[in-house]
C-alpha cells in the first residue's frame, strides 16, 4: 500500500497499470506452472526431421539417434573427434565443467550427446578411452556409426564441413524433444551463463529459475591478470591448482617442479615434445595415459602469461594452506 | 532448391512429392509400416541404413534439374502472380508528444498522453523500481519478472536524458502478424507465429501470454528529425513459449538502431534482449556526430556552404538548429533484432523497421527555399518527410515450406538464401509512378543475399527493351556523397547496406514500363557467383530464381498522394510539377559548385588497428610460435569464422570478452579490415559511428564509396578496406561484426568499449561510461551481470598493446 501510495505521484495511469499488472501477473504465474506445456505448433525440426539413423554408443550399444537418444529428452549435443588434439578436449572439459555448474538435479535431466564426426577412426573403444578421460558419467554418449549415418546426422545438424573434419563446428546444440525448441551456444561462453542456458531448455526449470534471487553472476573469468581469463578458458577443464588432478594433472608448484623454458615449450607444443621424445613429456603421456595435452595454439607470451599466473597461485594457495 | 522458371508444373509437383515421400518413408520406416530389406530393394537405402543420396530423397542430393539454395523444395508460389500487386508503402506509426513530469524527489520523466495509459518514460529502467520492490512493475504477461527489459543501474540509465529530453515518442508493438496477413495475394493465410514484426501497439493493450497478433507485415517506417530527440518504447508481444516459434526465430528481442549516434544502452546490441510482455525504452536522441567537439565542425563561412546545415526541420517552416558537423549528417536507417545467436532467424522473421532521419538539407520537402534544403525528390504535402516521392525500398529474400508458411533453415551455417523477392513485404509488386524525379532508398535486408540493382526499360517509346537507364547516386548508407553520381547501374549490395539513388523518369509517357532488375546471381551463403547480363537477368536462367525484375514501375499521368489522402497529383497540371533539385540541368551541381554535403578530410590517426575476418585459425587462440607439425601431430581444428584483432587473437563469440577499448573520445583511428577468408564474402558492420572510406587492397575502389562514410563494407573475397572513425558524444559497449547475419550468429563479432570523459576531465556529460560495462545477462526474473574480460591486444592502455600489435 506504501508503494502505491508513492507511485501516485506519477500520475493515476501508472498506478492503475501497476494494479492491473499484479493482478493479470497472479493470473498468469498460476497459469504458467499449471500448463503442461504442449505447443500447438509444428515440430518442424523434432522426429520429423532428425534421422533416426542406426549408431554405436561408447559403451558398445547399437542404438537408434532418434528414437534412444534424443525422443522425450533434454540433449546437449556437440561434434568431436578423438585425433582431434586441439579444440576438441577443450569443448569436452568445459562442457563436463558446465555440466557440474548445472547442479545434481537439472544435470540429472540433461542428456549429453558427442557426435563423432570421424567414424571410420573412432571406434567404441577410441570413443570408450574419451569419455573415461573426461569421467562423463551415465547421461553422456559418444556415438559413432556409418560414414552415411553419421553424414546425414551431421548434416542435418548444420555440422557441414564435410571431409574438412579440422573446420568442424564447435557450437554447442541444445534440444529439447518434448518441446521441440532449438538453441545454440558457443563452448567458450563463460561457464555459468551456458549452464544457465542448458538448464533453461527445460521450461518448467526456467519457471523455477524465475523465482531465484537476483544475485549478480560470478565469472568464471576474473581480470587480475592475463593469464587468469587464459587459464579459466582454456585450462581449468582439465587442471587445478592445488585441487589434485582432474584430466590432467594438478599444476600446484609446477613452476617450481619444471624449469620455465621447458613450460614455455611445452604449452606452446606440447604434441612436438612429445613425438621428438623429450622424457618428461612422455613420462606425462604416461602418467596420464587417456589424453595428451592437446595443442592450444599459444603464442609465447600467452605461455609467459600462463606461467606467472600459475606462480602467483601457487604462492597464494601456499599462504592459504599456512594460515589453516 | 528450386526449379527453373522453364521448368514444367510436372517437374516442380515431383519435387513436391519428392520431398513428402522422404518424409513418410522416414516415418514408415520408424513407425516399422516398412523395412530396411524394402527400401533396399527398392534402392532406397544403403547397406549400412542411411537413405540414399537420391534426388529428391536427400537434403543435400544434387537434383537433375535444380541447386540447392534453400535446403527446401521450390518454394510454392500457388495463385500468386508477379507484378500483380501494388508496392506495399511503409506505415507510419503515432508520433505522441511528449511532456515532462516530475515531483518532489521525483526525477523528471516524460508522460505519454495519458489516453494512452503508458508509464512515463524514466531514464533509470523500471527493473530499478522492480529490484527496489519486486512486487511491483510486473511483467503483465507472465507475471513473472520486471516489466522493462532494460537492464537497471546507472550503465543503462539514458545517458545525457536532460539534454536530449524525449519530445516525441512510439509506442510499438513486436507481435505476431495481423489475422489474415498473406505472403501474396493467392496465397494462404499466414500462421500467427510465422512472421513476428513491428505494428502499432493499440492503447490500452495489455501484454497476452500467448502473444498478440500487433504484427504488419508491410514494413514500419519511422520518421525521425535532428533536434527531436525521441522515446521509440518496443513491447515484445511475442508468444512467452519459446517453442511457440513455428520452427524458427527466438521471442527474446534487442533491437539495434543502425546506425545512429546513440548511447550503447539504446544501440540494442549490448547483449540486453528481453522477454515477451516486457518493454524496453530505447532512447534515440537523433543527435549529430561531433557535438562535444565544435573544434572540429566546419564553419559554413569556410565552406561556402548554407548556414544551419546542422539543423532538423521542425512542424513548419522552419529549422531546429542542433550541435554538432553538419557533415555528419545521416539520412536511410533502419533497426532491427540484435539477439546474439538468434539474429539472422529474427531479423528473417520480421523484426525489422525502417527510419528516415530528416535535417535540414535532407528534409524530404521540395519546392521549399530556405537557404538549406536540398530540395531532393520527396513531395510538398508534409513539412517534412514527404514519402510520396521518395520512397523506401526494403529488398527481402524469402523461402516457402509447402504451405506456403516462411521457411528457414536453422541448421544453415553458410548464409541462409531465399528463392523468392519481396519489396516491402510485397511479392514482386508493381508501383505506378509519375513521369519525374523519384529518390528510391534502397535496402538490402537479406540475411545472406547480396543483389545488384540495374533501373531497365522494358517498354517505351524512347528506349529498347534492356536499356539501363542512368540515375544520379546520392547516399551510401545513409550518408550523403559530396557530389551526385552519375550511374547506370549500382555496385553489389550487401545485407544492410542502404543505397539512396534519384532517378529521373521524365523522359517516359504513360503507359511505359520500367522495371528494376537483379543481375547478381548466388547460388551460395558464402558469395555471390557474379553478374549476368542484363538480357540473361530478364530471360531468367537455371541457376538462380532471384535473378531478373523484383519491381516493376509504370508510368502514369495521375497519382493519389501517400501523405495526403486527399490530394490527387495531376501531371498536367501546373501546381504538381516536379519542383525537385535537377542535376541535370542546374550545371553548378557538374561544376561542384553545389554539393550534397562536404568532405571529411583523412588526417593522421592517434591510433591504427587491424581487424582479420578469418574462416580458418588454429584452437581458439593464437598461432604457434613456427607452425611447424611434427608427424604426431594432430591435425587443428578450427573455428567456423572468427576475427583476429591486430593480428594476435581468433575466438569464437562471447559478449562477455571486449576485444576493443576506445580510451577516450575525439581519437581517430583508422582500421583495416581484412577477409582472410577466399571463398567467402564479409559485410561488415560498424556499429555507431560511420567510418570515411579510405582504400581497398584490390579491385579498385568505386566513386561511391570513395572517401564516403560508410557503415557496412563488403570486405570482398581476400580483399581489404581502410577507413577512418572517430568516436564521442556517448559512449559503453558496442560491436563491429559481419553482417551476413548467419556469420554473425556464429561467431564474426567482437565487442568494442568506448570510453566517455572521466568526471575530472573535459567534457564529462554525467555518464558513467568512462569505466567499463558490465555484461547482463538477461533472465526471464531479471537481469544478472558478468563481469568482461579484455583482451590485451585491444586495450590501448595495456602495455601489451603496442607489442602484441603487429
């Protein structure tokens, strides 16, 4: 009634559309959570359109695209290739990333699909050895098939890079079945906006998400340094520093554990060291057997950027532990 | 996919039939009506299990007799007829004045008229009053969340609100199209959700769950004036579902003004959309470029040119005069969807308007002297903004499903092409046109579609069938050149690019036809394949159903007005001669003694940055230190499209990530933008500010853009282009992307930041903007933030710049 009072100040049109507002609003909340939401539009893009292809999944089962993985689901469907040995893990260990950012529930009703595009190399096991290393769980399936069954789903993903499988797309797909909606994001969108995203595919959870609070975004990106927003997009998915190992391993005092001219080459080609032999880097290929430090194509003042950064919370983590 | 036009109605029903069969053999075999062992026997299917690649029966199957442009069938044209309907006119929605209100402690908003039950317009969005109390200012249609889209707080508080308070404001309505709305006549009915546009919203209309059907499909046409800063309030009453969408399109809207001069909280490109039965103020303030900076303004005494060139016509006769160069003056603009990853499927759609910004010179008013007015083809009913000879022509390019709703593939990655022109939203119209000078503003709103434009007889006394006709060149996107150009035929047109032209149609009697053809064939996203002759345009060929006429001009003796319903003009009659400048027969035009405008001299920059449009750049950063692979070495993979700034960085999208920081306003800058990308064509857009054409790497630079400002450049396959800008007034977060409108959803935008005067220094204005933006992220319940992260390469004030610019 206070507020009212104050808007009448205004002029009595504003107060009355306050009014009517609230009470349409009370309407339309109730009607919005009771409603099962069936569109009465045409499903242009769902079962009518998808094939319903015959695929293999990493766990070894031969399972139909449509029917087994994408009817009456939420999916979030991206496009890899286990050769594939610079963006591809990446976009997996952001995607595993988002996922855990979505929360035990919503990511419980999310089904993740990685399509790969290169079916001729990647076999089940290729595929199995992938999703072990990324740790996906249960709702994750690396498919693979037929050159012309895996073609057509690309296809009609929009993936069209054909032979040209290093030119792929890197967006990530979004579908929900039920209600037949597509939508598209980038795996380099901060982490907390796509889970975001992913969680509202699901209508009854962008309801929910409605009543949240309007607490500001944390950013997964801070700004203090250059190598901390390089670091958060391009590294944490597979290290921590000071959290043991996740993918990869734990880069806690890794500036002190390496000398920083082998860092430095290492980050900027870590594939070369490795094929020429260097010890340390197939001691970590060992060591960590299920992916090779993929090649991020770092200039070297990003590899200097990484390095002080790495320092720098290396000390910090270090302080933290004494005062505890 | 389409057919030939020689193509019989046997050929086009099979791939009618074609297509459905593909559909139901999909569905037999899922519904198990039939088995792979039959369809196999038929040849229908591989060994492995996929359908064929067979015409007719594969999306991507090269068929015997069509490309593939549009991933459909031929679009079905069903009774339409070409040249059968009259151009649509675009509608001008209510301008309402508008008046200041305040009360203690009350800041100063300004008041629709209250029949129209609208909350005043405040320059802190109503999500501030919503935060403050969120059991007020609901979203009406959902109640859920703020009613205003705008993001709250001061960084998207109407910068400079008291100095360019609203005097004029609309009150539109982004909605569903009307009942009864057809794609041409002889067509069915389109579907609510099929097309959502622009329409007046009607007072008193209260936002609807499901949507409101607000939407005209003739195009929307505001007209603004310098001196008249205004209030356009966008209601998004589009369906709260967002699977209500008939297939494609998001009901989460930000409209982008291009290109005006307004701050980056009205741009509409700042990542700020929002949410059906919410509104979103935009502030346009219509002011001229240079306002802060009179240093820099050239004085009418020095030019020899009118006094009071800067200047906006008022409701009379006289002139609003307002700060700022006169050379800076903008004329065709347009606005339209912004909503990142969603844009070209929205902009498809609908959500697109056109806006005539008129001023002194450009006043759309001939047979008026008042020392200033150009005196351009436009009328004499109206003190300003005359329509009836000076006419917007929005081009758009359109697919059909079976029908006969609006197709797109939301899967296309190249550039999504049509099969079927539309002028105005009308089907291959014809207009009626009096023997005289017309000015014809044209637009390329495509998503993909780049058309070159040729005025040609077809039926006349004077002419042979296939005669291009000359015409004077006057404005390149919306800027006028300094002297008329002398065309028979206009450069390629990219989407977004606006080309103003004054065609002189005297020399025809009634009864003559002319027609206006498209001789830039594209059978791809990616680039036009190139022009054919104007004989092969008219015959049509095999490849491209959008080459040939799209508009068709017939001269006659007697017209009913546009502006004024009661007004016939009479060509015989005195009083309705044309009075519109001639630069035929006034020799001071040829002598450059008259001009349309002044240049704008290129001088030594404060700073030079180098913007690389790339299709293909290894992982999501930065080239390797030699480039060298070892034979371990896995192969890169790449990013669909991305831009390098200063040579150093390729990411793919992310509002949150500014790529650009302008310190401080006033610098030039000059930029090269480069397509590294050979198979392919980029327009790229500016946002903001315009930039003077410099050079181009090859190929050659024609007249019309030549030291013209421009906002949208066709960087052309390989090629480049340099201009010149300079930035001020307002300022926060902008973008510069390709505006191919399915490149830009991918990943061909950076985010650029400018910086306004901090309070210490000269020429603050109040605003906020002299630290960096917050990125929202908008929310059904509200907006929440990120904060941006900058990259080193685009921040002068990094140390790194200077070294990582290279």
């Amino acid at each position: 009634m206070q507020r009212a009072l104050s808007f009448s100040s205004l002029g009595w049109q504003s107060a009355g559309l306050v009014l009517l507002a609230a009470i349409i609003g009370g309407v339309g909340a109730f009607a919005y959570v009771g409603t099962t939401e069936q569109p009465s539009t045409v499903f242009r893009w769902g079962k009518a359109y998808l094939p319903n292809v015959t695929v293999t999944t990493h766990r070894g089962q031969t399972v139909k695209f449509y029917d087994d993985l994408i009817a009456g689901k939420i999916v979030v469907i991206s496009f890899v290739y286990t050769s594939c040995k610079s963006v591809c893990p990446v976009v997996l260990s952001r995607l595993r990333d988002v996922r855990d950012q979505m929360g035990e529930s919503a990511a419980s009703r999310t089904h993740f699909v990685s399509i790969s595009i290169d079916p001729l190399t990647d076999t089940t096991e290729k595929l199995a050895q992938q999703a072990a290393a990324f740790d996906v769980g249960p709702n994750w399936t690396f498919i693979t098939g037929d050159l012309a069954s895996i073609d057509l789903i690309r296809y009609k993903l929009g993936e069209r890079s054909g032979a040209a499988i290093a030119l792929h797309k890197n967006e990530v797909l979004m579908f929900n079945d039920v209600t037949s909606a597509w939508s598209r994001d980038s795996a380099f969108s901060d982490l907390g906006v796509l889970a975001m995203n992913i969680r509202a595919m699901d209508p009854s959870d962008r309801a929910r998400a409605q009543r949240s609070d309007h607490t500001p975004l944390d950013s997964a990106v801070a700004l203090d340094h250059p190598g901390q927003a390089l670091f958060a997009k391009t590294c944490a998915g597979c290290h921590t520093i000071g959290d043991g190992p996740k993918v990869g391993p734990d880069l806690y005092g890794v500036t002190s554990r390496r000398d920083h001219d082998w860092l430095q080459r290492f980050m900027i080609s870590p594939e070369k060291m490795h094929a020429t032999g260097d010890p340390v880097a197939v001691a970590l290929a060992k060591q960590f057997p299920l992916i090779r430090m993929p090649s991020l194509g770092l200039a070297a003042e990003d590899a200097s950027d990484l390095i002080i950064y790495l320092e720098q919370r290396s000390v910090d983590h270090a302080a933290h532990a004494a005062v505890h | 996919m389409f057919l030939s036009r020689t193509s019989s109605s046997s050929q086009h029903r099979e791939a009618e039939r074609a297509r459905l069969n593909r559909l139901e053999i999909a569905t037999a075999l899922r519904n198990g009506q039939v088995s792979r062992r039959d369809l196999m026997r038929w040849g229908l299917m591989t060994g492995s299990g996929a359908l064929v690649i067979k015409n007719g029966l594969s999306p991507w199957a090269k068929s015997a007799h069509a490309q593939v442009p549009t991933g459909l069938p031929p679009s079905p044209r069903f009774a339409a007829i070409k040249f059968s309907q009259a151009l649509p006119r675009p509608f001008s929605p209510h301008e309402q004045l508008m008046f200041p209100q305040s009360g203690p402690g009350v800041e100063t908003s300004a008041a629709f008229p209250s029949e129209m039950k609208q909350l005043s317009a405040r320059r802190l969005s109503y999500h501030d009053a919503y935060c403050q109390d969120p059991s007020t200012f609901i979203n009406p249609a959902t109640g859920i969340g703020p009613i205003e889209g705008r993001p709250p707080g001061e960084f998207f508080a109407h910068q400079r609100w008291s100095e360019f308070f609203p005097k004029y404001g609309y009150v539109l309505s982004l909605g569903q199209v009307q009942a009864g709305s057809r794609f041409a006549v002889g067509m069915p009915e389109l579907e609510a959700n099929t097309v959502w546009t622009f329409g007046q919203r009607p007072s008193g209309h209260v936002a609807q769950y499901n949507g409101s059907r607000t939407g005209s499909l003739t195009p929307t046409l505001v007209k603004a004036r310098y001196g008249e800063p205004f209030i356009c309030r966008i209601y998004n009453d589009l369906p709260a579902r967002r699977e209500d969408n008939n297939g494609f399109g998001r009901n989460e809207a930000s409209t982008h003004l291009h290109n005006s001069h307004n701050g980056a909280e009205s741009d509409g490109a700042c990542n700020a959309f929002h949410f059906p039965g919410t509104f979103y103020d935009y502030h346009w303030a219509c002011a001229l470029a240079r306002r802060d900076m009179p240093e820099h303004w050239l004085k009418p005494t020095e030019a020899g040119y009118r006094a009071k060139a800067a200047s906006g016509p008022d409701d009379g006769d006289k002139l609003v005069e307002v700060a700022g160069d006169f050379r800076e003056i903008q004329g065709s603009l347009w606005f339209h969807d912004h909503r990142f990853f969603f844009t070209a499927e929205n902009v498809y759609k609908g959500h697109v308007a056109l806006l005539n910004l008129y001023s002194g010179p450009d006043r759309g008013r001939e047979g008026f002297a008042d020392g200033v007015n150009l005196n351009l083809p436009s009328g004499t009913r109206l003190p300003f903004g005359n329509t009836d000879f000076d006419v917007n022509l929005l081009i758009g390019n359109y697919a059909l499903d079976g029908a006969g709703q609006h197709h797109f593939d939301i899967f296309d990655t190249d550039g999504f092409l049509g099969d079927i022109m539309t002028v105005n939203g009308g089907y291959y119209p014809y207009m009626e046109v009096l023997p005289r000078r017309y000015r014809f503003r044209i637009l390329n709103a495509c998503v993909a579609r780049f058309v070159k434009l040729i005025f040609v007889a077809i039926q006349s006394s004077k002419f042979s069938k296939g005669t291009p006709l000359p015409f004077y060149f006057i404005a390149n996107d919306g800027n006028f050149v300094v002297k008329p150009i002398k065309l028979s035929q206009l450069d390629e047109q990219s989407p977004a690019e606006r080309y103003d032209v004054v065609i002189d149609f005297s020399q025809f009697s009634t009864g003559d036809i002319i027609q206006l053809v498209n001789v830039l064939q594209q059978r791809s996203g990616r680039k036009p394949d190139g022009r054919v002759s104007i004989g092969e345009a008219l015959r049509g060929n095999d490849n491209d159903p959008c080459l040939g006429p799209i508009l068709e001009f017939r001269i006659v003796d007697a017209l009913d007005s546009v502006d004024d319903p009661a007004k016939r003009y009479n060509m015989s009659d005195e009083a309705d001669r044309d009075r519109s400048v001639d630069f035929d027969a006034d020799t001071d035009w040829a002598s450059g003694a008259k001009r349309l405008t002044e240049q704008i001299p290129i001088v030594t920059p404060d700073r030079e940055r180098t913007l690389n449009f790339v299709r293909q750049e290894p992982g999501d950063a930065r080239a390797t230190e030699d480039g060298e692979c070892v034979p371990d070495c896995g192969e890169y993979t790449e990013f669909p499209w991305s831009i390098k700034v200063s040579g150093r960085t390729a990411h793919a999208l992310n509002a949150n990530r500014i790529s650009m920081v302008v310190p401080r306003p006033g610098e030039v800058e000059h930029w090269t933008l480069i397509n590294s990308s050979g198979g392919w064509d980029h327009p790229i857009h500016l946002h903001f500010e315009e930039g003077v054409t410099m050079s181009r790497s090859s190929g050659g630079i024609p007249d019309t853009e030549r030291l013209v400002r421009k906002d949208v450049w066709r960087l052309r396959p390989n090629g480049s282009v340099k201009f010149q800008v300079r930035f001020g007034e307002f300022g926060g977060s902008y973008v510069t992307h390709c505006h191919n409108t399915t490149h830009e959803d991918f990943a061909m935008l950076l985010r650029l930041q400018l910086k306004t005067a901090k309070p210490t220094e000269p020429g603050y204005h109040g605003q906020p903007q002299f630290e960096l933006t917050d990125t929202p992220v908008p929310t059904p319940s509200g907006v929440r933030w990120l904060k941006p992260e900058i990259l080193a390469e685009g921040d002068p004030n990094n140390p790194e710049f200077k070294k990582r610019s290279r």
